[in-house]
C-alpha cells in the first residue's frame, strides 16, 4: 500500500512541476527558433538546483535532529506541512483552468 502512495504522490508532484515549468520554458523560448539549445540548459538548471535543495535539506536535517534533538517523524511531518502550505497557493495559482 505505501508503495502506491509514494507513486501517486511522485506522480502528483510532477505534474505540478510540470505545470509550472513548462509554462516558464514557453515563455522563455518564445520567437526562437532553436529548441533544443535553451531546452536542455533549462532542464540541467532545474536538475542541479533540485540537487542543491536537496543537499540543503539534508544538512538541515542532520543538524536540527543531531544538535536540537529533534524526532525525524516530526522533522518530516512539520517540513511537509511548510511545503504544503508553500506549494498549493502556487498551485492554484499556475493550475491551467
């Protein structure tokens, strides 16, 4: 079951990424003639910065578990409400009604 979840939610969060990055890309490469140039540094931008943020994360992680011993589970919990509360007004905001 928890494997389905993580699937639906992987899938979930892709399509909000996406949603919103494939309009910026249009809007970026808007008159040009040449795709596959802008394409791919705008998809390596995107893939080196998701690393960095997720490097980030985890030295965030580490450090408010190890020096303010805090649980992971609510480590997690709290981190996924911030992102949530981050994340849906933009969605709803770049949702293509």
């Amino acid at each position: 079951k928890t494997i389905w979840f993580h699937a639906l939610a992987t899938g979930f969060f892709g399509l909000i990424h996406g949603f919103g990055f494939s309009n910026y890309f249009k809007m970026m490469i808007m008159g040009t003639d040449d795709k596959l140039g802008p394409l791919f540094g705008f998809a390596a931008g995107i893939e080196i910065s998701q690393v960095v943020i997720v490097l980030l994360v985890l030295v965030l992680a580490y450090v408010v578990q190890t020096m303010f011993h805090v649980k992971q589970s609510l480590f997690v919990i709290v981190g996924s409400i911030l992102i949530m509360l981050i994340t849906l007004p933009l969605l709803y905001q770049t949702f293509p009604f």
